[in-house]
C-alpha cells in the first residue's frame, strides 16, 4: 500500500513515518514543506505545501491512502486566521486534491479537544456532544473542529483518530535528524512558573501509541468512524505532582480554584502580560480534557504504554533540549 503522510518533519508525523517504514507492506512518502530538515531517511520525501493547491497532485500519484497529520499548533487569538488557513483550507484542499487522485482511505488526524473537553470532572467518549459553545473562543481547537467537518463531508473512506496531549521521546534514528519532542506542558514546571496547578484535567498520549493506532486505521478501521487515543486521565495536579517527582524538582504547592477560569478573560492587559502563560492557555487548563478510548481498544486492537513510563520519557527528551551548564 503506499501511503502519503502529510506533516512529515512533525513529532507525530516523524513517529508515524517511521513505523509505517517498519512495514514490509508500506510504500511510504512523506509530504513536508522542508524536506532537508529531514536527513536521510528510509522513505520517500516530497516537498509540498497545502496552501498550494498545485503541489499537491505530483505527491498524490499513485497514493492508495493519506495520513493526514499536518497543522500548526497557537493558542494565541492572533492566530486564529493562520490557524483556519492551514487546518480548515489546508485539509479541504487536501481532500479535494486526494479524491482527484483517486485515493481511497484518509486517516485524519484530529484530536481529542474536539469532543472530549469540558468545565466539569467527566470522561468522554466518541458520543459526546460537540463542544462548539467550550472550544469556540479558542482558535487551534476550534479550527481543529471545522476540519473535521471538511472531512466528514468527503466521499473518501475516512477515519478520524482523535489523540488527546502528545508526549514520548523524539522519534528513532534515523528520523530523529534535526528534531526534538515538544513537551510545552513541561515548560512552566521547569522554568519555575508554577505555583499552584491548574484546576482542570489532562489527558495525554505516548506518541508511539499513537502511530500504532495509525497501522490499525489503514488497515482494519471502520470508515466514517472515530477513535479518542488517550493513555491517561490526570489532573493537573497529580500530573505536575509526578512530573516534579520524576525529574526531582519543586511541585506546586496547591491547586487553583475552579473560578479561576472566569477571571482570566476579566484581567487589564497589564495584569495578562504577567501571567505565566496566554490567557486562553490558562482557561484550558482550567477545564478537563478526558477522554476514554474503548472503542480504539475493542476495534482497533489498540493499547498503550504505562503511562509513567511515557511522563518519564517525556521529561528526558525536554531535558536533552536543555543547552548544556
């Protein structure tokens, strides 16, 4: 089968094109706007870009199926047009490009904040109500939302994987070249800038798990169906508590008061510019983003790793990010 995965130079797409090399029966190219960021990898790159409609076609040739895990990630509300251009345009020109080509399966990745999140303490799962009235102040989630209506409107035969938090180790060499693993959640634990915890809950991934349940999803998924991908449902307490524990440095002391969320949108913009993080981050953080994932396990034959094990990785991989003392 040969498969196109588009954000190729990507943590997750990295992961995704190196288990997908793994396979005897993957013909697999990659589509990136920056191919040399790439090194030299076992796969096919092809440099392409979903705001350029034309570029498309030459990538897409004798494509049996796309994996489609490009996008941009803001939170900022400056960002909110760039963030529709290449989620919403980007996955409608891709799919438009795709059916001309005649491809026959599309995996597109979503994620988990597109049905899973909400202001009180529950675990959702693929029946829950869309959130439109939760996420539609915050533009990376909201755009992520628009996409997926893009995709359900296709003739292809889709199937959404919708992972929560991404965390783990870089990928392995030799796509590892000239990358690193993002943990931005690890940022505000490291740097010292976190008194108190958030009030919400996260909910996060090992990305190799993730890259797993993207095999299942070319092979034997169900089209027109979605998946949730979570490895664990914390709150931001308990996760910083153990992240502080596992790298051996100061936890939060306490936990903010669930109001807290209201009052963000409420501060001057000189108290915001003290902030620790953007406003919109921070009412995130005050919401829970559980998510159950049996239907990825009982379909798709999919598990994950313990759960400790990828917080731990995941630290390690920030830490070698660190410049040297």
């Amino acid at each position: 089968m040969k498969v196109l995965v588009t954000g190729a130079s990507g943590f997750l797409g990295r992961h995704v094109l190196a288990r997908l090399a793994s396979r005897d029966d993957m013909d697999v190219v990659g589509l990136c706007r920056r191919p040399e960021r790439m090194g030299d990898v076992p796969v096919t790159l092809v440099r392409a870009d979903l705001a350029d409609p034309a570029s498309l076609a030459p990538a897409l040739e004798g494509v049996a199926a796309v994996v489609h895990a490009a996008g941009g990630v803001s939170h900022l509300q400056d960002g909110a047009r760039a963030m529709y251009d290449v989620h919403v345009r980007g996955t409608e020109e891709l799919l438009a490009a795709a059916a001309e080509a005649g491809v026959r399966r599309f995996v597109h990745l979503s994620s988990s904040g597109t049905i899973a999140v909400s202001g009180d303490a529950e675990v959702h799962d693929e029946t829950a109500e869309r959130p439109l009235a939760v996420i539609k102040g915050w533009p990376y989630y909201r755009a992520k939302l628009f996409a997926e209506d893009a995709v359900r409107s296709t003739e292809l035969e889709w199937v959404m994987l919708n992972p929560s938090l991404l965390l783990g180790p870089a990928a392995p060499a030799p796509f590892d070249h000239n990358a690193s693993a993002p943990a931005r959640l690890l940022d505000p634990l490291f740097a010292g800038e976190l008194p108190v915890a958030p009030a919400g809950g996260v909910s996060f991934v090992d990305v190799r798990d993730v890259a797993d349940a993207v095999v299942a999803a070319l092979l034997r998924a169900h089209p027109g169906r979605r998946y949730l991908l979570s490895g664990a449902n914390w709150t931001f307490a308990d996760f910083y508590a153990r992240a502080a524990r596992i790298a051996a440095i100061e936890a939060p002391v306490a936990r903010a008061p669930r109001f807290a969320r209201k009052l963000f949108g409420l501060l001057p913009d000189r108290a915001r510019s003290r902030l620790p993080a953007d406003p919109v981050e921070l009412q995130m953080a005050s919401h829970f983003w559980w998510a159950d994932s049996r239907r990825a396990v009982t379909e798709l034959g999919w598990s994950t790793r313990e759960p400790l094990e990828t917080l731990a990785e995941a630290i390690d991989a920030r830490r070698a990010t660190e410049p040297a003392a």
